[in-house]
C-alpha cells in the first residue's frame, strides 16, 4: 500500500491494510511521516515503512524536485519488496503505483477516497495533472475502489471502466482496538457543563467545513457548546477563535488537536450530536461520505449534516439526524436546538441501530472479495 502521508491518523488505510493481513496477505505500508522512520514496524498484523527522505532533501530543493525524489523513493521501496500487488490509496499515489506496478509486474489497485477530478486544486495546471494521471492510470487497474455510490457511479461513467468500482465506506472497526484508555474526559477538561448540549465537529477544521457557520449558529442556539476536534490547524483555528469571540460564543466554542485513533469513539460519545457541515463548493463535497458521519454512528450519536446528495440519503434512510443548508446559520441553529432538546429520543435510538447495521464486517468483505477476484491476474 502507497500512502502520500503518515498513516498515525488515516483509519481508512489502517483499516484495509489489517483487513487484508487478516485475510491471509502479506501487507505492508509505504508511508510519509513528518519525521524518517517514525512509526516503522509490525503494526495491527501488517509492516509499516516510511519512505520520507531526509530533512536536508526537503530544505535544500525546490518543492517539485522534492516530489521526484519522494515518488522515487516509493517505487525503489516497493520493488525491493516485490509485491503482487500494489495498491495506490488517494490519486497523488498513482503515479508511483503505476510505475512500481509496472516494474514489478504486480497488479495495481486504485483506493479513491476522494472525487480527485471534482477537487477544487488551487492551481488549473495541477488539476489538469491529477485528471490526465487518473485517465490514465484508472484503466490499467485490476480494481478501482471507493467510498461512496456517488463517487463509484462517477468513476465508472467518466472513464467508461468495465466494472462499476468497489465501494468500501469508510466505517469504523470497533473491535480493532481494545483498551485504547486512558480515555480523556472531555467535558471536564473543558469546562462543560455535565447537562449542557455538546455538539461535535470531528476531524480537520478546515475551509469548507462549515465551521464559521457553525460557530454563527452558536450565537443563536443559546447553552449549546461546541467542540472542534482534529483542530490543529493553528493559523486557521485563530481565525475560527476570532470569529467566536466576535459572535459573542468564545466561552462555548472549545477546539482541541487530534486523538489517537483509539480514542475516536470514546470521545464521540460524550458528545450529544454530530455535525458534518461540507459545504456545497465542489463535485468532490457533493459525492462525500465523510469518516466523521460513520463514526458518530457508530458511537449512537444523531447527526446534523449539509443537504448534499450522498448524506442526506444516509441521513434520511436510517432517520438518523438532520439535514440543513449550510449557508444558513439559522437553521443550523434551530436544527442544534432540536437535537438538544430531543437527546435520547428516536433519533438517537435510529442511530444506536444504525450503528449495529454499518458495521466494518460487512464493508471489510467488500474489500476482501475484491482482492480474492484478483487471484491470478498479476505475474509479479
């Protein structure tokens, strides 16, 4: 498996990879940690190896050099383990996927956990870059594979692919981690009082979130916290601080940096209700099925999410939540106080069930079928 980051916080990678491993494959992880070597070993069944070259590398080249030499480092390491397959998660890994698939003769396998030609790139020749990489990569792949119906459809009819790609949700593993404790008691930790609402954002504060609007709902949803965790953003998170304070909800807006993932589920449930609040700025945001979504789920928590087509109908077809216009703080609003007053009504009891529904077995056997039809169509 190639990954273009660390893969501390990715539980979609950390998932699959101890999937396979318990299938009966031999999995190990490329990755790019901040720091050579950090987290390498046996990890959950499977091998980690980092693949970041060393600090000098990055200081003294040009960022794009510094791209060519880290994507060479990821083929040298995939051909000294000869794999029969490769498996490339994310579009910026398809380019050495590609190439060490071919040079090792493994088959290659696409995990696209994002709509990659729907991105908004901040630059029009990398988006052309990234489209004309998929195009024409995505056909020599043995299997595409992908997070939500949306994006599948989408694959499948813009490339013309023979086969409609897997779709593998991104649904947690609650039996992959035993006593990830200790765990943090959030509420006194942040001074929130044991019967007021907390409404959780989970993973990255970033642009597009949602977040200001968030914190503009706050001002109108009176005794309702708010907590931002996965906020480790600091430039953006004083941004976020400066508009609480000017919405008058500085006491109740509260952000807190990533947990390790064992303390993901134990931290959501302390909460009263999910939010999942991308707004409508990309094909990428509409087709999403957001991580955050399924691990309040999980965790029995009624959610509140964007009217974007693939969560509203997850949201309307286990009645688990809310679904708002984002660009409304009102609604937000008036949707955060409903689920505050009706916490422990049916709307929690339709997620506590809908939690035992979407379940990682079910989405786990997606995966493993998809390797099992690959038995044979490799020479590596």
């Amino acid at each position: 498996m190639l990954l273009h980051k660390s893969i501390e916080h990715d539980s979609r990678v950390r998932r699959e990879a101890r999937a396979l491993a318990a299938d009966g494959h031999d999995v190990t992880v490329l990755h790019l940690p901040r720091t050579p070597g950090e987290l390498d070993g046996p990890l959950d069944g499977y091998r980690i190896l980092s693949v970041t070259p060393p600090q000098w590398v990055r200081r003294r080249l040009p960022f794009a050099l510094y791209r060519l030499v880290f994507l060479a480092a990821f083929v040298s390491a995939a051909r000294r383990l000869r794999p029969d397959a490769v498996h490339a998660h994310d579009a910026a890994m398809l380019a050495p996927g590609l190439i060490a698939a071919t040079l090792t003769r493994a088959v290659l396998v696409y995990d696209s956990h994002e709509y990659a030609a729907g991105v908004p790139y901040r630059e029009r020749a990398w988006a052309w870059l990234v489209c004309a990489l998929e195009r024409l990569a995505i056909r020599r792949c043995a299997a595409v594979v992908t997070v939500s119906d949306g994006i599948a459809d989408r694959l499948h009819h813009r490339y013309r692919l023979p086969k409609r790609p897997v779709v593998v949700r991104n649904v947690p593993d609650l039996t992959a981690y035993g006593d990830g404790g200790p765990f943090p008691d959030l509420r006194v930790e942040l001074g929130v009082p044991a019967d007021a609402p907390l409404a959780l954002h989970l993973g990255a504060a970033a642009r597009d979130r949602g977040c200001e609007v968030l914190l503009r709902a706050l001002a109108q949803a009176p005794g309702v916290h708010a907590l931002f965790l996965g906020a480790d953003d600091g430039d953006y998170v004083a941004g976020l601080r400066s508009i609480a304070s000017d919405e008058g909800v500085a006491d109740r807006a509260h952000f807190k940096g990533s947990v390790p993932i064992a303390q993901v589920i134990p931290c959501v449930r302390q909460a009263t209700v999910g939010v999942s609040l991308l707004e409508p700025t990309c094909e990428n945001h509409r087709l999403a099925l957001p991580n955050k979504v399924f691990e309040y789920v999980a965790a029995g928590l009624p959610v509140i999410v964007s009217d974007l087509p693939e969560l509203r109908r997850l949201v309307e077809r286990h009645g688990i939540g809310r679904v708002v216009d984002v660009r409304d703080p009102r609604a937000l609003a008036r949707a955060l106080g409903a689920a505050a007053g009706g916490a422990g009504g049916p709307e929690a009891a339709n997620a506590e069930r809908a939690g035992r529904m979407l379940s990682w077995a079910t989405e786990r056997g997606s995966l493993v079928a998809a390797y099992e039809s690959l038995s044979g169509t490799g020479s590596g």
